[in-house]
C-alpha cells in the first residue's frame, strides 16, 4: 500500500493541452475513481502516473518519493505499478496459473499467492483453465489478479468493464471492489461511467477540460457538486428558474430552502439546481401539490424516470423508486412536491 500524490501536472501533446494543472490525491488502501468525459484527460492522467508520458511540469509521487517530475522520470518498470487495460490482455498461451504468476518471481509463485488472488476476485480453483475457456467477466478477473499478485504499490484500472455487458459489469465491478480491499491495494479507476463510480469508489475525481474540477466522497459530490458542469455531468439535473429571498428560492414548483455553492451568493434571479428524487409524485389534489402533466415515463426497473410538464411550460423530471406500484398515464395530471433544499451556484448554469 502506498499514497499516491500528482501535484500540479501539466501535459501537452503539440498544442492540445491534455492536462492543465491537475491535483490528485489517492490516500493509502483506497479506490479513486477518476470520471470524466471523453477527452477531458482522465486516459492521459493514467498514462503519467504509469510512466508511460512524462510530465510536462509539476511532479508525482508514489508513498513520499518522486516518481514524475520535468526532466526526471522514473521508468515504468520501476514503479512497479500495474495496469488492468480495459480489455484484460491476457496471453492466449498461458493457463491461467501462468498468467497471474507472470509478475511473480520463483519464490512468490511457491508461496500460495497465486491461489490467493484467484480466490480474491472470485475464480478459486482456476489456475488450470485456458483464457479462451473463460467468460470476458472472468477474463478481466483474472487480469485483475495479475495486477495484484506482486503486491504492487497502485494499481490503475483503465475502464476495465466497459466491453461487459450491463448485468455482468455489475457483478464483477463490485467483486473487483472487494478484492483490491481485502489485499489493501491502493487503486485509481479511470471511467466515464457515473454510475460505475459512484458505486464502486471510496473517492471520486470529476475531470473536465485538463482539470480535476471536484474531488470527494461519491455521495457528497452527486448531492452537492462544485459548479453547474458537474452537477449536470454527475447524474440528473432538474433547473429551476427562481427568485432568491431570505434564504429561500420561489420557483415553478413552488418557495423552498437553498443552499449556496461557491464563494458568492447567488443573485436574487437565476436557477436552482434539484435531483429527481428530491421530486416527490403525488395526486393533484394533494396539499401544497404542483400540478404536472406526464410527458414520458423511462422505466428502468429498479425505478422510473418520469418527464413531466409545469402549467407554466417548465420541464422537470422525477424519480418514482416503486414504479410498478402505481401507473401513470401519458398526458395525465399529477401533484409534485419538493423534498429537502434546492442548491443554488453562484456561477451561471449552462447547459452542455
């Protein structure tokens, strides 16, 4: 286990500057996850750390010692950090065995810890199959127990479930969670699914444009986001046009609490921000209700999304966790009200 710091790195390749002065910082035996959307850096941050680009400015260190700095890059092999690829990369040729002892030295592959990191991510009693007998589930099992065998210091997963198909990445995202936990590895995941991050880290980095633009718990950073772009990349957003008074905002769906993001205090109009769930569906004629009318219903089986219409023309959405309790009709009324505070920025909402 080792803390992993970057420091102010900067990396360009010509004139595209990938990144922009980025600060991270992934505390020992935890899982950072790394979110952003294509192009914002996130790859080319994995890269630096791995050894695989120099910086251009700023450093990285690994557990206190320099490992990246302008002019004075350790190698890759050096570093001793392992890399799952998205695709496990595992040789064809080898048995499973014969892949996760690849790192390991005579003496490692006699003391047991090939079975253990097998058993870790769920495949005991492996070591003998071909990776071409394998489901692509397990096959990015098996890359991950490659990683781990060395006890290496990081290791940095690169979107490691995006080829899985929705069921099976669950299943093994969460399975990997709990092996890199239970060997106390120090890891960074690289993906530009929300969900995946949420679920699965101890930390979420958000990345836009070059720069990390947010960094904490998954919850604190879904429930309060830094500014309006991660509000919106990171889950639902419902915008609501409002008037600020006394620590209230008056809105299409009526006066709420507010609270405030950012070093100024909102002007007395602009938008506040709501999550669907915050969103609660109820009859018409129910006390303080808004009245809605429905546009779409998104089933997505564990919930449901409702797309909904204000009297005013406001376009709101709302999250239903019992969908196939209760049906709603397409063009029909419902009653809406509020839970909890709205949050309100004191830089302008702009949609992507």
């Amino acid at each position: 286990m080792a803390e992993l710091r970057v420091t102010a790195v900067h990396k360009s390749f010509g004139e595209v500057r990938a990144l922009r002065g980025v600060d991270l910082t992934v505390r020992s035996g935890t899982l950072t996850a790394v979110l952003g959307p294509s192009g914002s850096g996130k790859t080319t941050l994995l890269r630096c750390i791995a050894g695989f680009e120099a910086v251009d400015a700023g450093e990285i260190r690994l557990d206190g010692h320099r490992i990246a700095a302008p002019g004075r890059t350790v190698p890759p092999e050096r570093r001793r950090i392992a890399v799952v690829p998205q695709e496990g990369a595992l040789f064809p040729h080898l048995l499973v065995r014969g892949n996760v002892a690849y790192g390991l030295d005579r003496r490692a592959r006699r003391t047991g810890r090939i079975e253990s990191v097998l058993a870790l991510v769920g495949l005991a009693g492996f070591e003998n199959r071909m990776p071409h007998h394998l489901s692509g589930g397990q096959q990015q099992r098996v890359a991950v127990a490659r990683a781990l065998a060395p006890h290496p210091p990081v290791v940095l997963l690169d979107e490691p479930f995006s080829a899985l198909d929705a069921g099976l990445r669950a299943e093994v995202r969460q399975d990997v969670r709990s092996a890199l936990h239970s060997d106390g590895a120090t890891a960074v995941l690289v993906t530009h699914d929300q969900a995946e991050a949420l679920s699965i880290a101890d930390e979420v980095a958000v990345m836009h444009d070059g720069r990390i633009v947010q960094s904490g718990p998954p919850d604190l950073v879904y429930s309060a986001p830094a500014d309006p772009w991660v509000a919106d990349f990171v889950g639902e957003a419902v915008w609501l046009p409002a008037e600020m008074t006394g620590g209230r905002a008056h809105t299409p769906l009526g006066p709420m609490p507010v609270v405030t993001t950012g070093h100024r205090p909102p002007t007395r109009a602009g938008e506040v921000l709501l999550r669907p769930e915050q969103i609660e569906v109820v009859a018409p004629v129910a006390p303080a209700a808004v009245t809605a009318t429905v546009v779409r219903r998104d089933f997505q089986g564990h919930d449901a999304l409702l797309a909904l219409r204000l009297t005013d023309g406001t376009a709101v959405v709302a999250r239903i966790f019992d969908p196939a309790s209760v049906h709603h009709v397409i063009g029909g009324e419902v009653g809406l009200r509020v839970r909890g505070a709205a949050r309100a920025f004191s830089s302008p909402h702009r949609t992507p």
